[in-house]
C-alpha cells in the first residue's frame, strides 16, 4: 500500500501583503542605515524568528526608556498606530517611516468621516491595530464578540434612546446619531455575519462596513480546503491573534489539530497516524518557515 503522505498548502496561509511589505521597508532601511538606531514602535510580528532576524539586523524595539536622537528612525508598523502616539513620536525629532497597512488607514478614515457619531468597531480590544483605531475617535465601543454586541444594543436601549455603554460605561445617545459598525481587519467572517443578524433580529440601526481584508478572507476561506484532512498543522506566533482564530476554527470541525511556531516544533507532534495533512499559517508567518515544515513532514 502507498504510505507516501499528501500535503496541502491552504491557500493565502502565511504573510500577507500588509506584513511582507513592513518587513521588507525595515530590513532595507536597516541595511542601508550608516548612522543612528532603527526602533520600531511594537513587534512587526508576532514571530519569533521575524523578531531575530530583525534583532540579527540591528532593529530593535522602542522602549518608555529607550534614549532617541536625531540620526534614528522610527518605525511604525503595518497595525497602525493612534494620532495621539504618532504626534508624541514626531515630538522625539527623529525620522518615522509609517509602514501602516494602506487597508488599516482605510479603517481609519472611515473612523474619521463617521467620528461625530457612534462606532462599533468589532476585535479584540487589546490588539494593537484596535488600540491604533480607537485613537481616531472618542465615540468607538469595541465589541469583542457576538454576546457583547447583544449586549451593547440592549445597554445602549435600556432607557429609550439614551442608554449607557456597559463596557466603557460611557453615555451613548443614539437618537438620530450615525450609527457605523467596522470591524478590525484580521476579524472571523462568522463573526461579522453574526453581527449582521443581530442587528437585523434587534432592528438596529447601524451602518455596516465590511472591513476584513481581502488577504484575511483568502486565508479563513482557504481552510475549506483542509477540512477532509486527516490532521491540521496551524503555524504561527503564540501571541498572533489571527494564528489563534485559525487554530480555533479548525479545532471546531476536527479533532488533530496542532499549533506549532516553526519546523523545530514538529518533534512535539506525533503525525504518524495521519496521511493527509493540511497546513494553514497566520499573516505574521513567513513563507520560508511554511517550505521548511513541508519538507520534513514529506520526510517524516
Ligand atoms: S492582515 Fe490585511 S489589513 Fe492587516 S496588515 Fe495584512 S493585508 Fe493589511
């Protein structure tokens, strides 16, 4: 019997544009730097051999006490960052480059053009791309699920058209306010369309932009593809938020799931049970570091 194994690659796993072109601007700055430090303003990506390959070149994180001149550069990444952190940065006197992600800043202004009114901005609230987002405006309330939207728009309606915001316990007025709701761009496609019924089922009078990037549904909706996988190897950073909403979905429709960081991680696995294996990988995962697990589990 032919024991060979088959691999599948889900499409759109891996870097997205957004992260490839971050971390592409900083290795040339780093390269072509003669005088001064390169900071960047928070982890490019939650990776860690992102974070030694830019700690190899020199790059190294902003800290509260890291001493900034003139010569330096700072760089801010692709989640974005709030107004307020980028006018306290220009105040250090050195050189930013913004790296920000163009389809993040669209989030922003659509923030910006809808910042009179309310906005419900759908994520998780201690993700750097929604601390950046939640700069833009005073009037944001960040659900971080279906259940808290519930109950948002039962807060919000206690007493008639003035109600309180549970989570902020900010004053919400939503009587003839623009109501807009957007979402972070790495959110679960469930999640928005459980947040579309809600409001439909709740009568709520919301404006809904569907700002999940493209390169974020061509990676949730690439895992359909390894849903008749005998195991699913998911591969990225403990701490990157989208690795864990791959890792979770999947483990939702199967039983062998893995979530590994890198090729060396493979030995805490056991694969030989299974033949045909699937492999997804969240946007801070390089294209390498998928090549390497392929090859050794075709090995294995
Ligand atoms: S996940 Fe999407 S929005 Fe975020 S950096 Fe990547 S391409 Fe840009």
């Amino acid at each position: 019997m032919d024991r060979r194994r088959e691999i599948i690659i889900a499409p759109g796993a891996g870097f997205c544009g957004g992260v490839e072109s971050a971390l592409g601007k900083t290795l040339r700055i780093a390269k072509n730097k003669k005088n001064g430090h390169i900071f960047l303003d928070g982890e490019l990506v939650h990776n860690r051999e992102v974070g030694d390959r830019l700690r190899g070149q020199g790059v190294q994180l902003l800290e509260e006490n890291s001493k900034v001149c003139a010569e330096d550069t700072i760089i801010i990444r692709a989640h974005g960052i709030a107004p307020q952190r980028r006018s306290h940065l220009e105040h250090l006197g050195c050189e930013i480059v913004d790296c920000t992600c163009p389809l993040v800043r669209r989030i922003s202004k659509i923030i910006e053009t809808h910042g009179d009114g309310q906005i419900i901005l759908l994520g998780d609230r201690n993700h750097a791309e929604i601390e950046g987002l939640c700069g833009h405006s005073k009037n944001i309330h960040v659900c971080e699920s279906p259940i808290e939207l519930a109950q948002f728009i039962d807060g919000v309606r206690q007493n008639g058209p003035i109600g309180k915001n549970i989570f902020n316990n900010k004053c919400v007025n939503f009587a003839g306010a623009d109501m807009v709701l957007l979402c972070q761009s790495t959110l679960d496609m469930d999640f928005l369309a459980a947040a579309r019924n809600l409001c439909d089922q709740k009568n709520f009078p919301v404006k809904i932009f569907d700002t999940i990037c493209a390169a974020t549904k061509r990676r949730q909706l690439g895992l359909q593809r390894l849903e008749n996988c005998d195991a699913v190897i998911v591969v990225g950073g403990k701490h990157s938020a989208n690795t864990k909403r791959l890792f979770e979905k999947m483990r939702r429709k199967m039983a062998a799931v893995f979530w590994i960081e890198n090729a060396g991680d493979l030995a805490e696995i056991n694969l030989n049970p299974h033949r045909k294996i699937g492999i997804a990988a969240g946007a801070s995962t390089p294209r390498d570091v998928l090549g390497s697990i392929h090859r050794k589990i075709s090995k294995k």
